[in-house]
C-alpha cells in the first residue's frame, strides 16, 4: 500500500503546479505586449500612458499571514468568506515567484483594489530589446461556481492592448483560477478599495497554496 505524501512533498507538487499556472498566463501577457512592442518599433506608434502607481514594500509576513489565513478557511467544509488587501496579494504572489526555480523575466508588479476593480502592474524584462511595462484593470465576478475575470482596459509598452488580444489574456487568467479552485465554488466576489473579499462553498478537498 502506498504510503501518504509527506507535507514537503505536497508543497512542493502545490509549488510546481502553482508556478506553471502563474506563468502560463504571464507569457499571455508578455506575448500581448511583445507584439504591442514590435509594432511600436516598426510604426513609432504611441499610446496613452497607465495611470501611476506608488508601489508598496514586499513583505514575507504579510505573504505568510495571508496564506496561513486561507488555509484555515478551506480546512472546514461549507460556506467561507476571506478577505485578502492588495498588499497582502502583491507580497504573496512576488514571494511566491521568488522562490521558484529560475528567474521569472518581471520585475515591479503591484496589484491594487479599488472599487469594483483591481489593477495591476508589472515590468516585463529579457523578452524585448527592452523593458515592456504592462497594466491590466479588470473587474472579477463569479459564474456558476466560478471566478471570471473581465479586463475593462490593458496596456503594453504604453500601447491600448486591442480587444481580442484583452479576451485572450481573460480567457487565460480565467482558466488559470479554474485550475485553482479545486474544491471550491465561488458565489461572490467583491472588490472594494484595498480589498477583495471571495466568499462561496468549500465541497472538497482544496490544494495548499504553495
């Protein structure tokens, strides 16, 4: 009989399967701005510029509470409500990408709450001659028992991202949470500024986050 996998080993698959999703849509993204980039090189377009950020310190703490604080919540089943502020998310994510295996070609991402929207930011490097900045607002709401994601604007190397280059990165980043909610079943998802609060079911075992 097959013994139960020792709590490193499940890290450590959470971890693998974790930074294959976050780097499939990422690619999406840097695909959408790289052609965005291209075109500016060829045509010398020029694009309205993102609104600025002021980016906040990365803290392991923050990134550690924030993910002891869902591992709680899905511990039980039923209903659950958890609320994580943007820099919370931001410190986690960046964490998360640090400590995996390689370089990830970003740097500078900030995610940011507002009201009825997030926002995010991030630098994308050794993937152009240049530096390619990219900002992505979008807007999330949950469809039966799922996270969809709706992107209201997006821009790569200052350049409006066109429509169906949006829908691909949505349809990405959708099917990225789907791969995450293992588990789960969302039934609201609301943003307020600073915050997000998901709330739904737990109906099974759910994946640690890695």
């Amino acid at each position: 009989m097959a013994g139960t996998p020792h709590s490193s080993d499940a890290r450590d698959t959470a971890g693998g399967r974790g930074q294959q999703i976050w780097t499939r849509w990422a690619i999406a993204l840097a695909i959408a701005a790289f052609v965005l980039w291209q075109v500016v090189s060829c045509y010398g377009l020029s694009g309205a510029e993102p609104p600025p950020v002021t980016p906040y310190a990365v803290s392991k703490d923050l990134a550690q509470e924030m993910r002891q604080r869902v591992m709680e919540a899905k511990s039980t089943p039923g209903p659950f409500a958890i609320t994580l502020t943007d820099q919370e998310l931001t410190s986690y994510v960046v964490t998360w990408l640090q400590s995996g295996p390689g370089t990830f070609p970003a740097r500078d991402m900030q995610i940011e709450f507002g009201e009825g929207y997030a926002e995010i930011w991030i630098t994308f490097i050794d993937i152009a001659p240049s530096d390619i900045p990219v900002y992505v607002r979008a807007s999330v709401r949950a469809v039966d028992g799922h996270a969809v994601l709706d992107i209201s604007q997006a821009t790569g190397a200052s350049i409006q991202i066109p429509g169906a280059m949006r829908e691909l990165v949505a349809q990405v980043l959708t099917e990225t949470l789907a791969d995450l909610e293992l588990g789960l079943r969302f039934e609201r998802a609301t943003i307020e500024p600073g915050r997000l609060i998901l709330e739904g079911q737990i109906t099974g075992a759910v994946p640690d986050l890695p």
